[in-house]
C-alpha cells in the first residue's frame, strides 16, 4: 500500500500511459460541472455569471493545483496533470468568455462588455494570485508534518518538477 493507495492502482495512476484516459475522465467531470453551474446561475441581465464564477474558480484552483498538490503531495504527477488539464481545462472555458462578450459586442452592448472584460481579468488574475498564496502558507504546514518519501532512483520529474515513475 502507497498511503491510502493500493500499489497496483499506485503503479497504473504513476504511469505516463495513464494521462490521457485521466484527462478525459477529468474532463467529463469538469464540463459537466460546469454545464450544471449554468443551469444554477443564468446570465442576470445579460451577463454571464456562471462563466465569470467558473473562471475565477478555476484559476485559483490551478494555483492551488500547481503550486501545493503537484509540488508537495506524494499524489502521482499523471494524476495532478490530468486534475488541471482535464478537470479544471474542462471546468473553465476561453471560448465561452471570448462568444458572450463578441455576442455583448454584436449586440451594442459596449459598457456590459467592458464590464466583463474587466472583471473577468483583474478577478481571474486576482484569483490566481490568491491560490499561489493559498497554497504558499498551506506549504510549510504540510511538510511540517509529513515527510515527503525521497524520489525513488527509477522515476525522474516532468517539467513541473513532478516525479513520475518509470
């Protein structure tokens, strides 16, 4: 047993191999998540609530993703990568936000669409910044106390710095 972990599920979720049906089981959850936000929160008079509130979730959930679980977690890094790739990329949406405002645009609609914009950027910006901090002070408390196993001589790390096993 890894932690909670049997070995075997250890071994497979530490493959490289695991990435891509982990990005799509991820991604499922994530659009669907989000599919269900729109349902709960639609646009209030114009404006695109659910895709402000998804987006600004979501960047600071990556920076909490990025800066503390892939870095000082013994989670397996395909694991972490499909959290952002499949579950937070699914969650958040560019598209959305690029279709509503090009929609406020068409629509005449010019101080809504500089509104969202503008929220839409210093909050998400704000947000992300806010998840690096989180996870900056959640850092020390954790290594504090819990010893992190030394790397293993038959994995080497991704470019984030995440040890896969080989």
């Amino acid at each position: 047993m890894h932690g909670n972990i049997p070995d075997a599920v250890d071994h497979v979720l530490r493959s490289p191999r695991s990435l891509a049906p982990l990005v799509l089981v991820m991604g499922f959850l994530g659009a669907t998540a989000r599919y269900a936000l729109e349902m709960l929160l639609p646009a209030q008079c114009g404006f695109p609530v659910a895709t402000l509130a998804v987006n600004i979730f979501g960047c600071f959930t990556l920076e909490i993703l990025n800066q503390f679980v892939a870095r000082r977690t013994s989670l397996p890094a395909p694991l972490v990568k499909s959290m952002g790739i499949g579950l937070i990329g699914a969650f958040t949406t560019i598209a959305a936000l690029s279709t509503e405002n090009l929609a406020l645009l068409q629509q005449g609609r010019f101080g809504m669409f500089a509104l969202y914009l503008g929220i839409t950027v210093l909050a998400t910006f704000g947000a992300a910044y806010a998840g690096k901090r989180a996870a900056d002070a959640m850092g020390p408390r954790y290594s504090a106390h819990h010893q992190l196993a030394a790397p293993q001589a038959n994995s080497h790390q991704n470019e984030d710095g995440a040890q896969w096993a080989r």
